[in-house]
C-alpha cells in the first residue's frame, strides 16, 4: 500500500543553540539552510512509497488523523514485517489500489483483515 512519509507535515521547527554560544553567531542570530536543502526535505515528506505487505499479521499500530485526514501509523512493532518499510506518522493512502486516504482505523483494519491471508 502507498505510503506518504511524514505524516502530517514538518514537526515544530525549533533552534537549538549550543550551551554557551552566543546568539549574535551569525549576523541574524538564525541558522541558513539552502533553498535547495529546504526542498529535498519537504520532498521528503510528501514523498510515497509502496510497501508490499505478506499475508498474516502486519505488527503496525494505527490511528485516526487528528486533523480528519485518514489514517496513520502510531507505532511498530520491532517484530513487525514491515518495521523496516513503515514507521510512525506514515500515512496510509491506497490498500490494493483502492483510496482509503479519507477512512478511519476502524474502516481500514476491516479492509487489512478482510485482505490477510493474500499479500496486499
């Protein structure tokens, strides 16, 4: 199923200082990143990958979107089938070609389930 990275956007930025430095270390006291890193990381995030899941149990712990917009995976579990393709904020947007960007966890356990003795 078709995984976008990142979830729901970039975390809170923050700025972090090392303790002792002065903020007047450049000449607006903020730190530059290029106009070309900035969008390889925001690529990044919206970026989707497709993940084949084998028939069985899959070890990922859902949640429902705060925000109304589908489904996400919470957790992995570390004996998981998926722990290397999948991880927290992933969003889950097609399951066997069929959008399932706009259903609950309830609606897509039912499709999973239904689905688990084939690779989806």
């Amino acid at each position: 199923f078709p995984v976008p990275r990142g979830g729901g956007g970039a975390p809170p930025r923050r700025r972090y200082r090392p303790h002792g430095a002065s903020s007047a270390s450049s000449s607006s006291g903020r730190n530059h990143i290029s106009a070309s890193a900035r969008r390889a990381a925001a690529q990044t995030l919206r970026s989707k990958a497709t993940v084949i899941a084998p028939p069985g149990k899959l070890g990922i712990i859902l949640a429902n979107r705060t925000d109304s917009r589908g489904t996400v995976v919470s957790g992995v579990r570390t004996s998981s089938v998926l722990a290397e393709q999948v991880s927290p904020g992933d969003r889950i947007v097609a399951i066997d070609e069929e959008d399932v960007s706009q259903m609950n966890v309830k609606e897509i356990t039912t499709i999973m389930a239904r689905k688990s003795e084939f690779e989806r």
